[in-house]
C-alpha cells in the first residue's frame, strides 16, 4: 500500500464522502500522541423479563445507554423455537455489520464510490458439545463463513478495488477478534434472593 494514489493526503483531497478523513485526521493524531485513549469499551447486558423463569426468552440491551433493547430466544437446535433472534444470530451480526461499516470506510479512504454492498454471515455449530452429548465435540462455533459482495461505481481505480476486501478484512475488528480468540475472563456473583 505504498502507492502514491493511496497515500492520506491524496485520499483527504479526493474522498467521497470527506466527513470521514476530517473526522479520522484529528482521532489518529491523539492516539499516536496519547495511546491509552484509542482504548474504547462497547457493551450489552441481558435484562429482566416478564418471567425470568422462562429459560427460552431472554433480552438483550445494547449501547453505553443500553437504550438500544433486543429480544432474544434460544435455538430449536437446543430446545427452543427461535421464534426471535438467537445468540448465534447476533455473533453473525456482529460480524456482518462490523465488516460492512469497515469496508464502506476504507471504501471511503481510497475514494471508491460504492454501489452495492452487502455482507452475508453464517455461522456452523454442532450443539452435541452445548448438550454435553458427546464430550468429544467442542463447545462453541466450529465454523463461520463470510460472503462479500460489492460493486463500486464505473471507472474505479483497479488496484484500490482489489485492495479495498483486503484492508477492509484487515481492520475489522471483530473479524480479527474471531480469528485470535480474545482473552474472556467471566465474573460471578452467586447467590439466593432474599426470602419474601
């Protein structure tokens, strides 16, 4: 990526959407100069329902807020009717929206006027490891598969359309997150509700 027509300067006079560089400019300058502020921390909460005994339905809030509320339902792979999103869905959505959002900015970076895009997520599990059915299958997602279409306006630049998947793949940070395995450490506080 040393190429002179991919070099920052060149983007911020010619981007597409130039909001993006002006925005990024000043964010990239304060990391370098303060490396503990590039350090962010995005959230969810599962919350109460109208009966905490049902173990098929469950909700979700998302956001710093947690304004931002999802009702959840268990898989009929493990005994529910996935009448709603599963948990399964949304670590798909994640992925989907995260590479969306990075590709529409690098897009945005190397001047690509996009036309089309949409990115498509499937996630494979065997449940016998989750059912403890058979001890030799592991728990968790044994696969997951990303489908990239995109298409950007007549006369783009070959070498930044080719490019454009790579980097966007590159910086996609929940992409990147899955393929290294994060450190999860989990917390818990266990007790009865106090008699009534």
């Amino acid at each position: 990526m040393t190429d002179a027509a991919l070099s920052q300067d060149s983007v911020a006079k010619k981007a597409v959407f130039p909001r993006m560089v002006e925005v990024h400019k000043p964010l990239m300058a304060a990391y370098q100069a303060a490396p503990e502020r590039a350090w962010v921390t995005d959230h969810a909460q599962t919350i109460g329902v109208v009966d905490p005994r049902d173990p098929l339905r469950g909700r979700v809030a998302l956001g710093p807020g947690r304004e931002a509320q999802l009702d959840i339902a268990l898989h009929t792979a493990v005994g529910g009717d996935s009448a709603l999103p599963v948990p399964g869905d949304l670590l798909a959505a994640a992925l989907a929206t995260c590479l969306d959002s990075t590709v529409r900015v690098v897009a945005n970076r190397f001047q690509i006027e996009l036309t089309e895009l949409r990115v498509a997520v499937d996630a494979e599990v065997d449940v016998r490891g989750t059912l403890m059915v058979d001890p030799k299958v592991p728990v968790g997602f044994q696969r997951m598969q990303v489908r990239l279409h995109l298409r950007a306006a007549p006369g783009t630049n070959a070498r930044k359309l080719e490019l454009l998947p790579q980097v966007a793949e590159h910086c996609c940070v929940v992409l990147q997150t899955l393929r290294a395995a994060v450190d999860i450490s989990v917390h818990v506080d266990v007790g009865e509700a106090p008699a009534s």
